[in-house]
C-alpha cells in the first residue's frame, strides 16, 4: 500500500494464493498464502509470459527452492544479496551483551548522560506532524538527496497520512533542548507474523549523538513483550547500511531469491 505510488502494484488472486505484480519491474512476489505448488508456480509464470510479461517471481524463500530442485529447469535462481533480510532477537537488541556491542552501550550511556530526561512517546496523529516536519527539514536542508531517498520520504508522508487505518505503531524520542522538545528520532514498524515485527522507518537527527543507537535500542524495548524476533530489512548493496546492520550481530541474512523464468521445454500437462 504504501509503496503503491512509487511501484504501482496490481493484486490478484490465483489458486487462492494473494499475487502481488510490480508492473514496474516486471515481476511478483512469491504468491501468499497456502503454499503454491511447482506446478501452480510454473502455471503462473506461463500464463503471464503468454500475456506479454516475464513470468519473474521475487522473494521465493530458500526453503520452497531446496524443496523442489527441479526449479533450475525453468528458472535461474539469483539470490540477491542486497534484498537479504536481517533478523535479529529482541532480547538481545535490549540487553546488548558481549564485547562486539559494547560500543553500542557507550553510546546510549553517553546519549542518557547528556539527555537524561529524553522522552520516547508513541506516535499519534500530533507526533505523526511532527515526524512529517522533520522528514521536510530534512529534504531542505540536502537539496543533492539522491531520487531514491525522495521518493522514501513520499512513502513516509503517505504512512503518517493513513497512520489511524492502516496497522501501523511506532515510536518518537525527544530531547528538551532550549526548554522546549526536540523530536530527533522516529521509529515505524509493524507485525510481520505471531514472532516478528518489521521496522519500516526509522530516522533521526544525527547531530544528536548516540541518537541512532537509542532509537535502536528503545525500539527494541517497546516489542519486547510483543514479539522474539525483529526484521531490520535489507541494506540494499550500500555498504555503510551493510556494516552497520552486521554490526548489530543479526540471529539471520533471510536471502532473498530471484526467479528468473526460462520456459517451458515441455506442456505443462506433461509435468
């Protein structure tokens, strides 16, 4: 939903499995729900290139590919590394244990030393303004942002805009500063499933030192008790976004597979 504008997705329905198709790209997702057989997929994919499209499937999870080896015959396989998720435990993002965190613990104690009484308020409709302002200043005062970071930031004006309908939370920390409050993070997320919510967005003010680690850190405070797991997405092949993400020491990479569809060699009644 969110991303409608940008991709322009169109939904179906197909051996009662949800399809999602980029029409950009020229692709959908791995279709959702019960889960599709080599024959419905191959189904699918021919029924699409006969319509004039590619037949492409993204997001098709390692273990549906190691389930049915005979995909190599019609598609190749891409496993894209940029789109890999990163999964990491909750608990263990809020106790932040052993010695390759403990820079991440330096910096919250020097962020609470220096802010001790920061605030971290659950987004509403009047902290949502807030957050869209701070998306504004952010865009005006770096007029070079790349057409990628626009368009995320449309998305998120679309997210704030439809907060109430659409089930999203979200967390923002404000510091006092100048005897007033200062909103220098935010935090979007939402339920993946019954163990994982996704972070969505999260930005902040980074001259407000040990912000991205508090933020980071409160968040995974918040979900604690909601979920064990929290899904911080992919870092898209930038490798500043890679390091700082295997930084955080994930529980797993969740690849990300291409198909790539060949064709048939054979009708599909014959398989």
């Amino acid at each position: 939903y969110l991303w409608d504008d940008i991709y322009h997705y169109k939904l179906s329905f197909f051996n009662d499995c949800l399809i999602v198709f980029d029409t950009q790209s020229d692709f959908i997702l791995m279709p959702m729900g019960e889960e599709i057989s080599l024959l419905g997929l191959l189904s699918l994919s021919t029924n699409l290139q006969q319509d004039g499209y590619s037949g492409d499937i993204s997001n098709v999870p390692p273990e549906f590919i190691a389930r049915h080896p005979e995909l190599e015959r019609y598609y190749d396989i891409d496993n894209d590394r940029a789109l890999a998720e990163y999964i990491y435990s909750t608990e263990k993002l809020v106790a932040l244990r052993g010695k390759k965190l403990r820079k991440k613990k330096n910096h919250i104690s020097q962020f609470l030393q220096k802010y001790p009484d920061y605030q971290v308020r659950p987004i509403d409709s009047t902290i949502s303004k807030d957050c869209l302002t701070m998306i504004e200043s952010m865009l005006a005062e770096n007029q070079s942002v790349s057409h990628s970071i626009r368009e995320e930031a449309s998305v998120i004006r679309k997210g704030f805009e439809s907060f109430d309908s659409i089930p999203l939370e979200g967390i923002a920390v404000y510091i006092k500063e100048d005897t007033q409050s200062k909103l220098v993070a935010f935090s979007v997320y939402s339920r993946l499933n019954k163990d994982t919510f996704t972070i969505h967005f999260e930005k902040v003010d980074y001259s407000c030192r040990g912000i991205a680690q508090i933020i980071n850190w409160e968040t995974a405070k918040v979900l604690k008790n909601k979920c064990r797991y929290i899904n911080r997405e992919q870092d898209l092949g930038i490798q500043g976004l890679r390091q700082a993400k295997l930084s955080y020491e994930p529980e797993l990479i969740y690849p990300a597979n291409f198909l790539s569809f060949k064709g048939l060699d054979t009708d599909i009644a014959g398989i």
